[in-house]
C-alpha cells in the first residue's frame, strides 16, 4: 500500500497547548516537517475542542452550548458561529504559515460515534441513543469533511491530506457503557457491523490510503478498524495487553500502519530510548523482521499534548524525530 508519509515519519496526535494558532502551526511544521498537522488549541474554550470542532464541521445540523454540554439546535446561533469561527481562525494560520508545504499534511476531527456520544439531541439524551438522529450525523459529518479538506487543499496545494478521526469512545459504545442523561442507566450497545459501516461512510470523505482513526482507550476494537477500512490505527502503547498483539499482527500483515503513543502527553522525564523501548518490545512479540519496521511504525505521542507545557511539547517531537530516524535506519 502507497503511504502518503515516507518511512521513519513521526506525527502529533493533534492538540497543542496555547491559543495562538500561527504559534502553534509554527511549532508543528518546525518540529514535524515531513508529516505535519493542523494544530487543535482547546484552551480557547469549549468551541475549539473535540466536540466544538466536530460541531463546526457538520453540515445543515446545528448546535448549541447548554448546561451539560453540546445540543442539537432549531437553527445556527453564536456558539456553533463561534465554533466555526475558531476552525477558520486556525485555517487562515494554517496557511499563512505553510501555503508552500509540499508532503504529508494530516487534519483531525472526531469521528461519528465520539460525536455522537457527545452531542445531545433536542430531548437531552446521547446523540447516539437516537439511530435516526446518529445516521443523519455521520452524513452531516461526512459532507462537512469532504468541504473541510477541499479547503485545507485549496490553501495548501502542495500537501497530500491524511484525515485522522479521533474515537476516544468507541470501546464505551460498542460495550454499552455510556451513561444515560439521568445516570442511572446505561445506553444499549452499538452493533460492530454498524459500528463499522458508519466509519466507513466517514472516512471515504478521505483519499484512499489517507484514512486514520485514533482511539486512546483501552479496549481499542482493532479488526473492526480494518473492517472499517482503515490504512492507520492510533494508539496508546502503554494500553496495549497481549491480547491486543494477535490483532495488530494480522493488521500490519495485511499492509496496514500502527501510529504508537510512546511518549507521554504531559510534562514527565522522557528520553529517546524510552520512545523505542515500547516499539522494540512490540516488534519482538509480533516477531517481523527488522526492515518492516521504519514502514508499519509511526512513532506519535500518546494523545494530545493539549495539557503540556510548550518546552515539553518541542522536545517530545524532538525526540519522536529521533525515533524515527533510528527506526528507519534499522530497517536498512
């Protein structure tokens, strides 16, 4: 499978710390060159976060802020304005600092079911209690990506899109472990096949071989990720048990890459040989060989860095690029 990122890449998960987004691209494109994003500042309140940025990317299904969070809305008001208005502001920085980039160039945005365990409808319940209401998201959704990545290419011309969806509560929905809105109860299960379907419908807003889901989670559904059709998983590999190793084999068997959080993503002592360790230590139990290593493997950190200090954030790529190198020249 063709990769938009050459061998030895290393990537951010997505969130950064601060609220200046020329700041921010500035720091991801000085220390991410060869595979960049596009900086998420949620200190700037709830309309930057996860759940504001998928807001802002729906089509046709506004939303408001109420008291327990994101809802569902008659017609558009100032929160999913000013949701909407935070994604241009990072556009417009986006541009100013790289309209001249050429390579790899990956853009995040949370996928249906995080969305829609996040979003009430008009009733106040889990978006994704509601089929109906879950279906019309995930097309929402889809549509309102195809948009967004038409115009991050129409300001950076020169970048090969990867879309990264983020699915933090995939394993809570597939397990049937969201609360309901009076907490004493929790929402049915989501069925796999479903599950799988409605990812599939989101990421074809990508390119083929462009298509990333990230989950931090624990219990991070592998095969129905490739069921999917993904071309990367991200994950945590301080997460990661042997029961997750017959899966991740059979996934990078089958062409697939494994983005693996290897430093953490707050302030903590972190070295290079303590990136490669948790990579070394999962390539010896999967037992390939030593030159598919640079190509399978994307070193990242563990999640965002949202809640690290800017110091820790420049040396944590620092040390994923040296990773990276290290991988790739492992692989001869």
């Amino acid at each position: 499978m063709t990769r938009p990122w050459s061998p030895g890449s290393v990537t951010g998960i997505g969130s950064f710390p601060g609220t200046d987004p020329v700041e921010a691209c500035r720091l991801t494109f000085g220390e991410l060159p060869e595979f960049p994003h596009l900086p998420e500042l949620p200190e700037r309140g709830v309309g930057a976060g996860l759940t504001g940025r998928g807001v802002a990317l729906l089509v046709d299904l506004p939303a408001e802020i109420v008291a327990s969070g994101w809802r569902m809305a008659a017609r558009p008001g100032r929160d999913v304005r000013a949701a909407q208005d935070l994604l241009q502001r990072d556009l417009d920085a986006l541009e100013s600092v790289a309209a001249n980039h050429v390579g790899p160039l990956k853009v995040q945005a949370p996928g249906p079911w995080t969305l829609a365990a996040t979003v009430e409808v008009h009733t106040g319940h889990r978006m994704v209690s509601d089929p109906g209401a879950t279906r019309e998201l995930a097309q929402s959704l889809t549509e309102g990506l195809r948009l967004h990545l038409d115009d991050v290419q129409r300001r950076v011309p020169g970048a090969t899109l990867v879309l990264q969806l983020d699915e933090p509560a995939l394993p809570a929905v597939l397990a049937g472990q969201l609360p309901t809105a009076s907490g004493w109860g929790t929402i049915r299960s989501v069925a796999a096949q479903l599950v799988s379907e409605t990812l599939t419908e989101v990421l074809s807003a990508a390119p083929a071989g462009s298509r990333v889901v990230h989950c931090c989670a624990s219990d991070v559904p592998i095969a129905l990720l490739r069921e999917a059709g993904v071309d990367a998983i991200a994950l945590d590999a301080a997460l990661l048990t042997t029961s997750h190793t017959d899966a991740i084999g059979e996934s990078i068997d089958a062409g697939l890459s494994l983005w693996l959080g290897v430093l953490p993503s707050t302030d903590q002592a972190i070295t290079r040989e303590g990136a490669l360790a948790p990579i070394r230590r999962l390539w010896t139990e999967l037992g390939f060989s030593a030159d598919m290593l640079a190509t399978s493997i994307v070193p990242t950190p563990a999640c965002g860095l949202a809640g690290a200090s800017p110091a820790y954030v420049r040396r944590a790529l620092g040390l994923l690029r040296e990773a990276g190198q290290e991988l790739l020249e492992q692989s001869g």
